[in-house]
C-alpha cells in the first residue's frame, strides 16, 4: 500500500512539472501566474524527490 501511494506521488509530481513547466515557459516574466507556475514546479520536483525517495525505502526494505 505504501509503495502505490509513493508511487501515485511520483506521477503526480511529474504531471505537476510537465503542466506547470510548459506554462511557466509560454508566460511572461513579469506576471503573477508566470511565479505560481515556477512555484507549482519546485513543489512538483519536491514531490517527485520525496517519492523516489520512499519508493527506494521501500524496496530496499523488503
């Protein structure tokens, strides 16, 4: 159970840098969206981190 959670985590936290990515690069820099998008990005990366890193935890442990 812990495994799906880190797992469904991971995907999340991609889908979050994907999407979140692509508007960050077609908005302008001086925009209040364009610092929600670059903000949504480093918690997708943190999400992704934490979770590759529960799901190596995980495996090492069994």
């Amino acid at each position: 159970m812990f495994t799906l959670i880190a797992r469904t985590g991971l995907f999340i936290g991609i889908f979050l840098v994907i999407s979140a990515g692509a508007l960050a690069l077609a908005l302008p820099t001086d925009t209040d969206e364009f610092v929600i998008s670059v903000l949504t990005v480093g918690i997708g990366v943190f999400l992704s981190l934490f979770s590759t890193f529960a799901l190596f935890i995980e495996r090492k442990r069994q």
